[in-house]
C-alpha cells in the first residue's frame, strides 16, 4: 500500500478525482460553503447520518463531488481510538468495491494532532491488509493507493511518517506471523532477519548449533532436540546513537511451530501453533519500523528460534537440564518451553549491560484467560519501565495490563531435583511462568509481556495482528534523548511505500 499526505481543504477536496473519498465526520462539525459540507448537514438534518464512531452513510457519483464514491464516516469526538474505529469501518465497507485510489478526508476535523494521522494511517493498513504468500492464486489487492488528506500538513507530518513507519513493522509482523510453519523455519526466520539487515542502521548475526552449544545454552537446546530442524539465534542491532549509549534489548519468543513436545497439545486448532512465533515476528517488526523511522537510540534483538517436536530425541517430563546461567530446571511439562528458551535469551542479554530487557512471547493459555485478546500481559520487576510500557500501550493504542509478581507465586515452582521446575500448576499460570522469568533477570530492569491473547486471532478472521509492535514502538521512540545538533544518522533513508514482503519457499 502506497501512502500519501496531502493539504486538500473541503472546498478543494471536492474536485479531487478518486475512486473513493472518505470523509470522516465529528460530531462537533463546523459549518462550511461547499458541496461535501452541504452533503454531510443534510444527511445529519434528515436524520440518515450521525456522527457516532463507525457509522457510515454511501453515495455514488455525488453532483458536484468529482469522487465515484463518497463515504460519511462518523468519529465522534475525533480521539485517535474513535478514528480507529471509523477508519477500520469505513475501509471494511469499501472491500468489495474496484477503488484503487481512495482519499481519506481528516479536513472535517478541528486540527487533527499527530495521534490521530497516525491512527488514520494504522487502521488503514489494518482494514486493507490481506495475506497472501502461501496462495496460488491470490487476486493482488485492487487498493493501491490511500491519500490522507487534512488542511495543513506541516504540523501532523510526524504523525504521518510515524504511521507509515508503523504499518511497514506491524505488516512485516504479520507475514512472519501468518505463514505457515513450513514456511517459517528456524531458518528462514533468520534469512527474514539478514534481510533487515541490509536496510540503514542495522546489523544481524545469526548462531547455529554449534555456537549456542558453546555458549552453554542447554535449556534452549533441549527444547530444539526433539525436531530435524536446526535451531537459529537470532541477534539483530539497531545502531542510531552512540556506541557507549546503552540499548535497549527486545527478546522474541521464536517456536515457529509448537506440538507441545511429549506433553502433546490436543489436536483441535493446533495449527494455530505456527503463532507461537509471534514474538519474535514482533521483534522484527520493531526492527522493520526502526529501519524506516530511524530514532537516535540502541536496541539490540534477541530470537531463540528452533520448533517443539515430539521426536524419538525430544525432552521427557522430569528431564533436568541445565541452563546458560548455570541454574538447573526440571521439566515438568514440555509445552511449557517457551519460557526454556527465553531464559537462556535472558542470560545472554546481559552482555550487552542494557537499559533496559523486554521479552515478548505467547507464553501461557492462563494470560488469554485472564485478560481475553484486548490487553497483552505486562509483568516486571521494574516500576518505571512498567509506566512506560503502560503508557506506550495508551498512546498507541495497543493496550497492555500490569499483573503482580509477588514472591509467593514462586513457590510452586519448586522442585526436589533441580534449582527450578519450569511448571506450577494450573493457578496463576501467567504469574507462575513470569517468576520462572524473573529468576534470569535479576540484573536489568526487566519487563515481560504475555501477547498469547492478543498476538493473533482466531475463528473467520483467523491470523496474526502485528501486535505488540505498535508498543514496542512508542515505548522506544520514549527512551530516544534529542540530538544536540538535531541531525539524522547518515546513512538513514526515507521509505515511502509499505511492501509485502517477498515470497519465501520452505
């Protein structure tokens, strides 16, 4: 999808030639002489519109109007949640229609800020986007073309670029996320995270077997021995600000397929195991929409990405390994590994002495329980970087939920044979399994966010929402301290246009 800003008033808005004009209409909505505003009062006068978020009012071939279609989009009081909610309504009412250029009309609105543009922009590329890597015979999207139009640019051109930005990192999350595990290998994710690292600022190394093996990372490994396919570490580097600064590291929890192991997950919707990566396709898409925003700020990634097979070599319940940290854990359950290869990522994050560590995985059915597929799980040790994790979750409207991590949740994961068991029972299975965590985290402020509720959906709308990179994002951009000399990195450049990703063969 192809975006662009662009001044058009709604006196001039009206001779704009598109397949399709949406107009996005408040309830607060001032009075002007020209056709659009003419249109909009009378439908409000009669009765047939109102401007309550997400109501819709079509005409077709409008006298005076150069649009083929015109769509009234109710937003109520204007709020970027509200915007959302039009925007996405409005997109979705246009699917079945031949538009290929539509124009989205914010110039009904009183000063739009930077917040809303960028929801604009998100809902979107939320509404329009469509999947298709894995089909023979995917009809390519009919919609190429998406001009935001507002009355003054200058002063919501942030908000834009942050937008476009946003739908390059939360549409490269969602390929990732959605294909299929044959088509998303430990080894494939990792040629998709060399392919970031052609792109300005950020570099990408790749461990196989042998130099996780040196690294001591047993508890990793024990998940990964039970599959043919060879385990990859993945560590990406944003660099935008200065050597000594210290980054921030995002950890993805990358299962590109999980069986549950000898612990076998029920049959019934286990092909939604090939989301169990989303953690890791939201690190990348964080480096994805680092790539194009290009902040003055060090984030490092970390992915430990293998599958979880029940093969003739795959862990037991009650095998003990021993992790990086050189504590042991006794595996009680084997779909519980996504916290087994988290805590080795956990050690090796502090090499880099960051800022800062969040881990982000679909981690425990018990969070989906807790919190539905509204908010992510946020648990940490650390009151500030919970705030800003919080807070970023608000801005960008990708909500999270801070849970508790009292001491005595950890009791359960007790265990007479090892340092740790890597299980505590069904109650409180989130916390239980974020103070499994919590034991590798001991020396940065760390923060773990449960996305197993919110990383995709299921039923008719079935596949991965790109969530949380709109948080991690905001979070990110919270932590960048301005230049002195206001300059942008050399080698950064302006990416324009937000591209599937290419085709990948297993």
């Amino acid at each position: 999808m192809d975006f662009e800003l662009k001044t058009l008033t709604r006196a001039r808005i009206c001779s704009e030639k598109c397949d399709a004009l949406l107009v996005l209409i408040p309830q607060d909505l001032s009075p002007a002489d020209d056709p659009l505003s003419a249109l909009a009062a009378l439908a409000i006068k009669s009765g047939d519109f109102e401007a309550k978020p997400g109501k819709l009012l079509g005409t077709y071939r409008t006298p005076d109007i150069a649009a083929t279609r015109v769509l009234l989009v109710g937003v109520g009081d204007g709020s970027p949640k509200n915007i959302r909610a039009a925007v996405t309504a409005g997109f979705a009412a246009l699917k079945t229609s031949n538009a290929k250029r539509a124009v989205l009309c914010l110039s009904a609105l009183d000063k739009p800020s930077p917040e809303v543009v960028r929801a604009a922009v998100v809902a979107s590329s939320e509404a329009t986007y469509s999947y298709s890597t894995t089909k023979s015979k995917a009809a390519p999207a009919k919609l190429q073309r998406i001009v935001v139009a507002v009355n003054e640019v200058a002063s919501v051109k942030a908000g834009f670029d942050k937008g476009v930005g946003l739908v390059q990192g939360i549409e490269f999350a969602k390929e990732w996320g959605n294909r299929p595990a044959n088509h998303a290998t430990p080894t494939l994710l990792a040629g998709a995270a060399k392919e970031l690292g052609k792109l300005a600022n950020i570099k990408v190394d790749v461990l196989g077997p042998k130099e996780v093996a040196k690294l001591g990372m047993g508890s990793f490994m024990a998940v990964a021995q039970g599959t043919a396919e060879p385990l990859r570490f993945i560590v990406l580097r944003y660099e935008g600000a200065a050597k000594a600064a210290a980054p921030v590291v995002l950890i993805g929890k990358g299962i590109t397929f999980d069986t549950g192991g000898i612990s076998i997950k029920p049959a019934a919707e286990m092909d939604e195991m090939k989301f169990d990566m989303c953690g890791a396709a939201s690190v990348l898409g964080t480096f994805r929409a680092l790539a194009e925003l290009q902040p003055a700020l060090n984030v490092v990634g970390l992915i430990p990405a293998c599958e979880n097979m029940p093969g003739e070599r795959a862990i037991k319940p009650g095998d003990v390994v021993t992790s990086m940290s050189g504590q042991t854990i006794e595996i009680l359950n084997t779909d519980a590994e996504g916290r087994l290869v988290l805590c080795d990522a956990l050690t090796y994050a502090a090499r880099f002495k960051p800022k800062a560590v969040v881990d982000i995985a679909t981690l425990t059915g018990a969070c989906v329980i807790a919190l539905g597929g509204v908010r992510s799980g946020l648990f940490s040790s650390n009151d500030a970087l919970a705030q800003s994790l919080a807070d970023a979750g608000e801005s960008s409207l990708d909500l999270c939920w801070r849970m508790p991590l009292d001491d005595e949740y950890a009791d359960g994961l007790k265990s007479n044979f090892a340092d740790v068991a890597n299980v505590a029972g069904r109650a409180g299975g989130s916390v239980t399994a974020a103070k499994f965590l919590q034991r590798f985290a001991a020396d940065f402020p760390w923060a773990h966010l449960d996305i197993a509720g919110t990383a995709w959906k299921g039923g008719a709308a079935k596949g991965a929402t790109g969530r949380p990179v709109p948080l991690l994002v905001d979070y990110l951009l919270s932590q960048v301290v301005p230049p002195v000399s206001g300059k942008v990195p050399s080698k950064a450049k302006r990416i324009t246009k937000s591209k599937p990703a290419a085709k990948t063969r297993a």
